[in-house]
C-alpha cells in the first residue's frame, strides 16, 4: 500500500519516468530498423550520378551541318577622339581663364550670401541674449501679509506640490 500512495503522491515523476522509458524503447526499435535496411544490397542505395548526368545532357547531331549566325553589334566601339580639332595651347589657357572668372563670380557671391547670413545672426535674439538673459529675482516682501494670503498660500502648495500618496505618511496625533 505504501508504494501505492507513494506513486499517486509523485504523479508527475512517474509520468516522467514513463516518457524516458518510451523514448529510450523507441529509439531501440528504430536503431533496429535501420540495421536491417543497412544489410539490403547497397546497389539499390548507390546511385550512378555518371548515368544521370548523361541523360541530361543534350544529343549531338552530327550529321546537320551547322550555320554560324552572323550577330550584329548593338554598339560599335569607335577609336576616332571625340574632338576632331588639335587643341592647342592658346585654347587651353583661354579655357582656364574663363573657368577662373567663372570661380570668381561664385566666391564673390558666396562672401555676399555669407555677409547676408552674419548680419541675419547679429540681429538674433540668441545672440543679442534675449533669450539666454536672466531675468531679475522675484522680490517677495513678506512683511506685508495678511492672513488671507497666508491661507491662499498653503492651499496653492498643497495644489501644486507633490501628491499626497506619493509622501510618506506619519500619524503624530
């Protein structure tokens, strides 16, 4: 009775120690299977690949003579220069001083855009500190209060402060 209770009591490592067994008697029966089929004649499991690549390859007809396509080109190489006139020296300096003028004329623009560009910035409220400039300390003077403003001023920091759950809670009663 005892290993009665014993078992019903650890149902989860019998269960276990089921499956291991299955497994293990499973994997037995395969490992058999695959013995018997190993001593089959192997020239069943052998497969010619010579065989297979020769029937994909196409016959050749020899007895048809073969006419050579002529194929035109779609594009012709041509070796002549692109330009037919012999540039001469005259021609080069005269290229290079228009390429010169044509770089000047782009960095005098760019020294204009610049100008235009740092008097933009000068009048800018970072840089004149509009907007980085402290402003003056409130000035409270708390000689003059009433208790009207004393009582509005507890109730806006219980308003804006922290919530109440978020502080620890005493009882000092």
């Amino acid at each position: 009775m005892n290993i009665l209770d014993f078992l019903l009591g650890n149902i989860f490592f019998v269960i276990l120690i089921l499956g291991a067994l299955w497994n293990f008697f499973s994997r037995q029966a395969e490992s058999k299977k695959e013995a018997e089929q190993g001593k089959r004649p192997q020239r069943e499991q052998e497969i010619d690949w010579k065989e297979i690549f020769r029937q994909e390859q196409a016959p050749v007809e020899r007895d048809k003579p073969t006419v050579a396509r002529e194929v035109e080109p779609s594009f012709e190489p041509s070796f002549e220069p692109i330009h037919k006139e012999v540039v001469t020296t005259s021609d080069r300096r005269t290229e290079m001083e228009k390429l010169r003028n044509q770089l000047e004329e782009k960095r005098k623009k760019l020294k204009k855009v610049e100008h235009a560009t740092n008097a933009a910035i000068s009048d800018s409220p970072i840089t004149s500190n509009e907007i980085g400039r402290k402003k003056p300390k409130l000035e409270l003077d708390f000689q003059n209060i009433s208790q009207q403003d004393a009582m509005k001023g507890i109730i806006w920091s219980e308003i804006l402060g922290k919530p109440r759950a978020t502080r620890s809670y005493s009882s000092k009663r």
